[in-house]
C-alpha cells in the first residue's frame, strides 16, 4: 500500500568520463491539486449524470431493502452486480478515444452506453437467479459474493479515507519552519484519542436519551469500555510512532503533519469504535451505517479522483526531468477515474443494502457481519496511521529502514 513513487537517480553502466546532466524539477508548477479540479471532475457536465445514476441506484436499494422481499433481494444482486460490471467495462473501454467521446457527451446520452453493458449483465445474472436447476446455488454464490465485497470495503474504505485527511496534512506541514522543535505531534497523538472518546461518549447519552431501547445499555460498563478500547487503540498507536519517529517526531514540519492527520484520522476510527461497541449491546444500526455509507462513497469518489489527478500533475512536472516516474498510472486516469468509482461504489452500495435486507444466518447473521466489519476497520485504520507517517519519514530521506524494522526498539536491531 506504500504508494510513492520512488526516485530513480542511479547511473549504472556509464564510462567514468560521462557526464550526466539532471534536467531539475520545475518548482514554478503547482506541487497540489486544488479542490476546483476535483469538484470539476465529480460535477462537470461530462460526468454529472453518470454521478446522478449511481445516487438513483442508491436511492433504489434504499427502496427495496424497506420491503424485506426476496424479490427485493434478487434486483439489488442482479442490479448491483449488473451496473458494478457495466461501469467497470465501461472505465476500461474509455482508453480508446471513440468510445471516450461516446461515454462523456454533456447530456443524458452518456449514460445510454454504461447503462446498455449494465443492462446486459444485469439481465444475465437475473436469468442465472431463475435457472431451473442452479438457482440456489447462484444465488447463495452471489450472496456471499456480496458478503465478501462488503468485509474487503472495510480495509478498501479505512485506506482510501486516508487522503482528504493528509492532504490537509501535508498543506498545513508547509506553513511550519523547517528547523526548530515542536511537540505538537507528540501531544496531538495522545489527546486526539482522548478528545474523540469524549464527544463520543457525548453522542452515546444523546442518543441513550432519545432511544429506549439504548438508553438500558448506557450504563458505566458501557462508558467504561468505550474509554478502555479508545485508550488500548490509541496507546498501541502512540507506542510504535514513537518508536517510528525517534528523535525526528520534534521537527516542526513532521509534528504538524503527524498532528493534523492524527486529529482527522481518529474521527473516522472512534465512529466504527461506536458502532462496534453498539452493536455489542444492540442489533447493528444500519441507520448509522447507511448514513456513513453516503459519506464513504463520496469520500471514495474524491480520493480516487484525487490520486489520478496527482498521478497526472506528477507526471507533467517530472516528465523533462530524469527521475523515474513508473508505468502504473495510466490503469485509473482523470477520464475514467468517475467510471471506476461509480463501478466500485455501487458494489459496496449493494452488498450494504443486500445485508439489511437478507438473512445471512448462514454466517452468523447481519449482527456478526457488522461487528466483523468494524473491527477489521479499526485494526486496518491503526495501520494507515503507521504507514501514513512511514511514507513522510522515508520519502523525506530521515529513515532508511524497512517498515516494521522502523519500529522496533535501536536496542533490538
């Protein structure tokens, strides 16, 4: 997951009197993506009614999971899978330039291709779901399949959530002196656990006093493991930072970016704190989930939308130059990247709606897929934060060592 791209400046195979001359990186173009670009991308007239069919999608699960019908079930699978795979072809079929113009006209008939190879798909595993013989089969594999798309968003969703929070980071990171001491990191890292685990238990006695059915369970063992699994998470983080960061957690410039990502971050991680300990005591609330679902998959489109935007500004500024810029970022582009999100968002739309709407005794039932869910949230969040702050430090030259190794105790290595 460690995306940066490293630079290549080694001059293997050259005669000892070759002089190679290094084209330097242009410093008058802009090192950030404004948000002008992204929101040019989510709301230009290109995209704007492709983004308008995944909400309508949305919005026809929401319907249909409200019924509890098994009819209910077999549309979300087949619609679900039918436009995940529609989009998905279509993304991939936008690198030939015929097909682009087709897909991304300023009106209603951009839709009309995406929504034929949708329509196809949907069609087919809608007969697959009626077969005679093999319906159950299919559709117990296409329910599991949604199954596993909804545990793997889980890791997909606390990755991607990472990136509105570093890039408001990373910009706040240049307004600090790049000599000195701070111990805003230090400090930030503590307390930002501890300053989301007191609004959260303020939010569990709002809703303790608005909801009966709650208000039993909001006792002092409640509020008690609320604090301890903030507190345990919060201390295991602060632990291997520490021993990541060493002496360098002091800079100005590192301590405000460790800072700012920490105070953002850990927001995300104490909502599925919440929910997980909620979910203990009552069924999983899919109210929550479902309103965290809306905001996930607009953060999903903007994080993907961001990454090919940067992918793209980083190989302009470095194109003249002779540093190495990888081949990999031509698989998601600024012209397909709105077809990849609606692809991948639909997916986890569908199997959020299938789970609120099936019976998934089969594998311990809704209540089990929440709790699941939440923790490998969680555990992949503690993660990130490393990795994030690991990213920093190595692509700023101040460590060298392997990513575990980084936080090991001097002593051990």
């Amino acid at each position: 997951m460690v995306e940066e791209v490293k630079e290549n400046t080694e001059n293997s195979h050259l005669d000892e009197d070759e002089v190679v001359e290094y084209a330097p990186v242009d410093k008058s173009k802009k090192p950030f993506i404004s948000q002008s670009e992204i929101l040019s991308i989510l709301l230009s007239r290109e995209t704007l009614h492709h983004v308008l069919v995944l909400f309508l999608i949305l919005i026809l699960f929401g319907f249909l999971s409200f019924t509890k019908s098994d009819l209910a079930i077999q549309i979300i699978i087949s619609v679900g899978y039918g436009v995940s795979l529609g989009y998905f072809f279509t993304a991939n079929l936008n690198r030939f330039e015929g097909f682009s113009k087709l897909s991304r006209t300023k009106d209603v008939s951009s839709v009309i291709i995406p929504l034929l190879i949708s329509s196809f798909f949907s069609i087919f595993i809608w007969l697959g779901l009626h077969h005679s013989i093999y319906e159950e089969n299919i559709e117990r594999f296409f329910s599991f399949g949604l199954i596993f798309i909804f545990v793997i968003w889980q890791f997909a969703q606390a990755w991607w959530m990472r990136i509105p929070f570093r890039e408001i980071a990373l910009r706040r990171m240049n307004k600090y002196p790049s000599e000195g001491s701070s111990r805003m990191g230090l400090l930030a890292n503590i307390f930002a656990p501890l300053s989301w685990a007191i609004f959260g238990y303020i939010i569990f006695t709002f809703v303790a006093n608005n909801v009966p059915t709650f208000s039993d369970n909001f006792d002092n063992s409640f509020a008690l493991f609320w604090f301890l699994m903030i507190f345990m998470l919060g201390g295991v983080s602060f632990y291997f930072l520490k021993q990541m960061h060493r002496d360098f957690w002091y800079n100005p410039q590192i301590a405000s970016f460790s800072a700012y990502f920490s105070i953002g971050y850990w927001g995300f991680l104490s909502y599925h704190g919440g929910v997980l300990l909620y979910s203990m005591y009552n069924n999983p609330s899919f109210v929550f989930d479902l309103i965290f679902m809306i905001i996930t998959i607009i953060l999903v489109i903007y994080s993907l939308s961001f990454q090919a935007l940067r992918t793209e500004l980083r190989r302009e500024n470095l194109k003249d130059t002779n540093y190495y810029i990888g081949k990999a970022g031509n698989f998601i582009s600024k012209s397909n990247v709105i077809f990849y999100a609606i692809s991948f968002t639909t997916a986890y739309g569908a199997s959020n709606f299938f789970l609120a709407t099936a019976d998934t005794s089969l594998i311990g039932g809704i209540q089990g897929v929440s709790r699941i869910s939440h923790m490998i949230v969680i555990i992949s969040g503690i993660l990130v934060i490393l990795i994030v702050n690991y990213n920093l430090l190595t692509g700023r030259g101040l460590i060298s060592d392997g990513f575990v190794e980084s936080m090991r105790n001097p002593k051990d290595n």
